[in-house]
C-alpha cells in the first residue's frame, strides 16, 4: 500500500491522464458492445417478422387459395382478374359531349352573343355570360 501512496505522490499528473486513456477505452469498447447487442436484437426482430409474415402467406394458400381455385366460380373470378370479358359484358366508354370553342379574346368573341339561351354546363361558362351581361 505504501508503495502505490509513493507512485501516486510521485507522479500524480501521468496516472490521471493512464486513467483517463483506459476509461476511454472502456467507454469505446461499451459503445461498440452496445450497438452490436442492437444489431442482434433487430435481426432477430427482422426475422421473427419475416417468420410470421411468411407463416401468414403459407396460411392463406391452404386455408383459402386452394379452396378457391378448386371451386366451380374460379373461372369466372379469374377471367375477370386477366380483364376477360363475358359474352355478355361490354365495355363502356363516356365521351365529351360538346367540344371547347378557342378564342383569342374572350371579350370580343363569345358564345353568349350569338346564342343567348344557350344552356350552362359549366362555371367557368356562368362567370362569363354574367360578365358579358354585365358589359352589355
């Protein structure tokens, strides 16, 4: 004991900076223990998620898709997944019913001085004939 009290006496300064060099260390070597418990612990959660999901697909193909394709509607559901039609489908297409006059100005030329009664269909069309009434 006498002897460590005569090296602490002796050279205080060179111990403390040994201390801090070795707690360093510690605090180094605790950092990279740490990290490498989380990257085994998400891993392991990774795989317990893939695990499960994988448990879901298997489940779902034997509760399920199996009976499904042996059944007497599978035909007829899987027609519709390709975008087959039946003979008594058709397909339906909406067109616009009017097309879109293009002025270069809208206050020189417009439909509702040719045609004062003409129908409305849209707002922009309403803000225009009350615009040009009120220009009038």
């Amino acid at each position: 004991m006498d002897y460590i009290q005569a090296l602490l006496r002796k050279y205080p300064n060179r111990i403390k900076y040994g201390i801090f060099i070795v707690d360093v260390f510690a605090m180094l070597l605790a950092i990279k223990t740490y990290t490498n418990y989380l990257t085994i612990e998400t891993a392991i959660d990774d795989a317990t998620i893939q695990q499960q999901i994988k448990t879901d697909e298997l489940a779902f193909t034997q509760n399920f898709l199996i009976n499904y394709e042996k059944s007497e509607f599978a035909q007829y559901f899987l027609e519709h997944e390709n975008n087959m039609l039946l003979t008594n489908e058709y397909i339906i297409k909406f067109e616009e019913m009017y097309q879109k006059t293009q002025t270069a100005t809208w206050a020189t030329t417009s439909p509702f001085f040719d045609n004062p009664n003409q129908t409305i269909k849209t707002p922009q069309e309403s803000r225009k004939k009350f615009i040009m009434e009120r220009i009038k």
